[in-house]
C-alpha cells in the first residue's frame, strides 16, 4: 500500500510521462495508484489515455466508475463525450458536453466539442453559437477556431474559414491542424497547389496521421501538372508508412468457387451521396441466391437515403466506432468472402482496416478514381474506357473491367421533361458548368476562357456550393479576366436545396464544358438527364477519362476530344447554326436515349460487378487451394 505522499507522487510522476507522450509509463503510474485508491481524477486520466489509444469502450468504463464516486465531476463528463466521440455516438457525447456546461458554464473546451457534435448532427446554427460564446470567453482557443473554421468551410464560407486557419497559422506557424484544414478549403476552391504545399507541411508536422496523407494523394488528382509515376509512387509511400500489420488467414473459409458469397460493402457514403446513388441500383438488383450483402456503415450522420439502403441489404453494421482492429474482426465474424471499399482515399475511408486483410479476397470499387496503393487489396474494378489496357503499371491491384461501364445511374424521379436549348430565345449560346469548385483549377478557368474568346457572343454559367461565398466567386471572376473574358459574360450561381431546381438549372445552359483533369461524374449524369450535352477534354489517367465511359455509354463518344485544341473546335463547331441543331436535337432525345443505354441499365451492371467479384474469388479459390 502506498501513503498519501506516495500516491500524490505517483499521481504527479504519471501526469508528466502523459504529457510528455511517454503513454505506457503513464499508464502503469496510473494502475499503480488505483491499487491503492479508486480516485476519480486518476480514472479520468487513464480514460482519457485509453480513449486515446483506441481503447475507447475500456474508457467508457474506467468513467462509469469515477462517474459513481462523483457523480459531478465536470472533467468526467467531458471526458465521456470524448469516448462516445470516438464511438460514433454523436447523441450521447451531446448529452455529456450538455451536463458539463450544466456543471460549468463557461467550459470552453465543453463548448468547442458540444459544437462540433452538433455540427456533424446538423445543428449548424447551434455550432456557430457555441463557438462563439468558446471564443468570447477565450479569444486564442485555437481548437474552437479551428472547429469554426471547418464549419464555415462546410457551410461554403471558405474565404472566412481559410482566415481562420490564416489567424491560427500566424500564432502557430507549425500548427499542423491548421496546415491540413486551409489544405482542404484551398482545394475547394480549385487551388490545388497551395492545397498541396500545406499538406506537405501539415504531414511533416505530424506523421501519424494517414488522413491528412489520403488527403493529399486526392488533391494530386486535381493536378494535371503531376506526373501519373509520382501519383503512383506517393500512393505506394502511403501503403508502405501506414499497413504494416496483417491478420493471419482464416482457415475456415469455404473454397468453394460457386457457392453463395457473402460480400461486404465498407463505405462512409452511404447516405445522401454520389456513391450511395452509383450503388443502390446494384444492391437493388443482386442476384440474393448466389450474393449475400452486408454493408458496413462508415457514416456518422445516417439520413433517408441511408435508411433506404439499409432495406437493400441483407445485413447492416453501423462501424463509425469501431477501431480497425474491431472492423476487420466484425468482418471475420460475419465470414465475409469479398470485401468491398468505396471510398479509396477519400474522407471517412476504412483502408487501415483492408491493411489488416480480414477478408480473403479485398476489392476497390467507385468511391476514388485510383489505386489504393496497398498489397493487402488484390483487384480493382473499373472499366475499359477510364483505365484502358496499360494502366496495369498503374495499379497495385489486378484490373478487373465491368462490361458496359463503371457507373450505373439512377435517375431521380418528379423531374420535369427538358425544355428547348435557351440559345432560341437567347440568340447565342450558354455553356456551363455544374462541377464541384474544387474540380474548377486555374488550367480549366484558361481553357473555358479560349472557347469564351474564340465565340464572342457566348455567355458561361457556373453554378457550386462554394460560390456562395462572394469572394470564393470573385476570385474566379478574376481568372476570367485575366485570361481576356469580360466577367460580366460568366453568370455564378450558389447551390441550390432541392434536387429538382438543380437539374433545371442545368436545363438553362445549351451544352456543359467539364472540367479537367478531374472530370464530372455525377453531374455528367445529371446533364445527360436534361437533355444537356457535356464536352469534355480526355487525359491519360481515371480522372481525365471517365467522360469518355460517360459519354460512350450513350452514343456522344464525339463530345470527348483529345486536347486542348479540339476542346475549342469543337464548342467553336456546337457555337454554329450547324451545333446548334445538334444540340436541339439531343434535348429531344438524349434523356430517352440515356434511360435505355447501358447507364442506366441496373441489372446489366449488377451482373456485371457480381461477374467481377465472383472472378476474383475464383482466382483466389485456385490460388488458394
């Protein structure tokens, strides 16, 4: 037994290997202390380690116990809110930071993470009073500014978000966070390269943090600057620092190559979402006698769509809090055979999880226009048009190519039947774009301002999120004019609420530019939807090739030039009385014309990617056996 002085000793001796990131001391002078007395402080210490170390349920319970010593112990509470935090319980963790402003009411950390919570439940204007009760209290609290930053950037403010972090950096040059966050504002609006910078500064700063890494390797998709080979090898270079860890094989698997497969779905998109649309038609339409699906839920924020995908399948696992070793056991316990990512290394993603090889056979599909770079997944789906034969050199993984096209479209329904081009009554013609601004780079501003200068009388139209933000879209209007188009000749409009005045808005433009090298998906579809025409400039990797797989899907594999050059001829050609009746034509017919193509056609895609997956098993049952 240790005397009082002895464990104010240890107490105190733990408290400073905590602080100074020596955790196993920390931890083992913390133990030391409660064999002796069950403190609640010494309990919320070593939860606070705990949950910080992926240990989140053991925290729950070390604060259930200092919770019945004193039931008002404000630290406690705020504490457990971070354990539900990392459980995925946004609702609870709200009602833990709730009791400590009860408790406390000036509690500015309660504060900054009550906000955060309520921001990523949706309780935007509640966030944004709680960071500004935080920052009143404390000015320099740079968690609530950072927080504040990220809500103002998900709201489309990004030019006050990014004076935020500006704020922050200018305290804190080394402030990694903050180096990550103007990294991800920068890159909505379409400045990659400084996006780029700041991500290589933040991942310097701190290496433990794949995230920020996966972040960077998508924002190189937006840089056609970028050789494909550095792409590649910075994608490898993730794999090589973050997967360093496999889990032994199952010795239980059935290697039966025709059997019933149970295949997993991993996704963080699975609500109101491009992949969710993309994927609801095949989950709708699987063959359920050879194909059992369970999805794995990454989403911390379900909505009606993701209700709705959960009556698709056969079984539904809500994963946002688990740790990866807890996915890849859950995925073990259900024995799945082929498991699924669709989100790459795009936010939210699971691929630690995949580094651990849960599953005997691991496939890439949808959610990221790449490689993941990992051994650990063997195949990735695609198609013959966005990563046609060579681009195996590419790729860690095995190519596995979905007859008819990647994509399987699902139109929305109650949306009115296109109107005629505006040109008849404008008396020139509108071009548009509907991309996120992100897609919208400085070489893409350029090449819409060659076609706007060789069609004098041709007016643009630019429609995002992000242009809610007046200085987000004055900074667009200065690319124009610097590349020689009048601003007053490009229309920019914010995003719109509903579904449907979004895609009448696309019906006021004559034909869609897209943007390049990082093509429109979904809005792509959403054009052809409304009869709306999109050209697009090809490029020698995925991103720059998917409108071509769009387009050849529905007959308009003319609409997809090689270069620059042929980019201008040809908006020049749709500018003239002879484009213009091409163009009227398509708005009669292009919606019909895309329901009945191979986009659309749900159960042609679905036995396509089951074609694919149950190749890939077949594969591993012979190499297996």
């Amino acid at each position: 037994m240790l005397t009082a002085a002895e464990l104010e000793a240890r107490f105190a001796e733990a408290i400073e290997a905590h602080g100074r990131g020596d955790l196993a001391v920390a931890e083992a002078g913390y133990r030391e202390v409660l064999e002796t007395e069950e403190h609640p402080a010494v309990l919320v210490n070593l939860a606070q380690l705990a949950c910080g170390t992926s240990r989140a349920r053991e925290g729950l319970e070390l604060l259930r116990r200092a919770l019945d010593i004193e039931p008002d112990r404000a630290s406690a509470h705020a504490q457990l809110g971070r354990a539900h935090e990392h459980l995925g319980e946004p609702l609870k963790a709200i009602a833990c930071y709730e009791r400590v402003l009860e408790l406390e009411p000036t509690h500015v950390g309660a504060m900054n993470n009550l906000a955060s919570m309520c921001s990523a439940t949706g309780a935007r204007d509640r966030a944004f009073e709680l960071y500004k009760r935080a920052l009143a209290i404390e000015p320099d609290c740079a968690p609530a500014l950072l927080n504040l930053g990220v809500l103002l950037a998900d709201v489309g403010r990004l030019s006050d978000a990014i004076a935020c972090y500006r704020d922050l950096l200018q305290r804190d040059p080394k402030h990694a966070s903050a180096h990550c966050n103007i990294a991800n504002a920068l890159s909505k609006q379409g400045n990659g390269l400084d996006a780029l910078r700041h991500l290589t500064e933040a991942i310097s700063l701190v290496r433990d943090r794949p995230h920020w890494h996966s972040n960077l390797l998508l924002t190189l998709q937006y840089l056609d600057s970028v050789p494909r080979e550095t792409i590649f090898a910075e994608h490898q270079r993730w794999s090589r620092i973050y997967c360093n860890e496999r889990l032994p094989p199952d010795p239980r698997v059935d290697r039966d190559p025709e059997r019933r497969l149970r295949v997993g779905f991993v996704s963080p998109d699975l609500k109101t979402h491009a992949v969710a649309f993309f994927v609801e038609p095949l989950f709708r339409e699987r063959d359920r006698e050879r194909y059992e699906f369970f999805a794995y839920s990454n989403t911390i924020a379900p909505d009606r769509v993701t209700e709705r995908l959960r009556g698709t399948c056969d079984a539904w696992r809500d994963v946002a809090g688990l740790t990866n070793h807890e996915l890849a056991a859950q995925v073990r316990e259900d024995r799945i055979d082929v498991l699924v990512d669709l989100a790459g290394h795009t936010a939210g993603h699971r691929l630690l999880a995949f580094g651990l090889c849960p599953a005997p056979v691991q496939v890439t599909y949808l959610g990221y226009p790449d490689t993941a770079g990992m051994s650990a997944i063997g195949y990735r789906v695609t198609d013959v048009w966005c990563d046609p034969p060579g681009s195996e050199r590419f790729h860690t993984e095995r190519l596995l190519y979905l007859e008819g096209g990647l994509h399987c479209y699902l139109p929305p329904a109650g949306v009115p039947e296109p109107g005629p081009p505006p040109r008849g009554k404008n008396g020139f013609i509108t071009f548009g774009s509907y991309n996120n601004t992100a897609k919208v780079t400085v070489g893409t501003v350029a090449r819409w301002c060659r076609v706007l200068e060789a069609i004098p009388d041709a007016r643009m139209v630019m429609k995002a999120n992000t242009l809610t933000d007046g200085k987000t879209a004055d900074s667009y209007r200065e690319l124009f004019a610097r590349g020689g188009v009048d601003p007053e000749r490009v229309t920019m409009l914010p995003g719109t609420l509903g579904h449907a005045e979004h895609l009448r808005a696309i019906a006021d433009v004559d034909c869609v530019l897209d943007a390049f090298p990082y093509h429109g998906t979904t809005t792509t579809c959403e054009a052809l939807y409304m009869g709306v025409a999109v050209l697009t400039r090809l490029g020698d990797r995925h991103v720059s090739r998917v409108g071509l797989s769009l387009l050849s899907q529905v007959g308009l594999e003319s609409f997809a030039v090689p270069d620059d050059d042929a980019f201008v001829a040809r908006a020049v050609e749709l500018a003239s009385l002879r484009g213009a009746a091409e163009l009227a034509e398509l708005r009669h017919v292009l919606r019909d014309r895309l329901m009945t193509s191979p986009l659309c056609d749900a159960p042609r895609k679905a036995r396509g990617l089951e074609s694919c997956l149950r190749e890939a098993w077949r594969a591993w049952c012979r190499t297996s056996s």
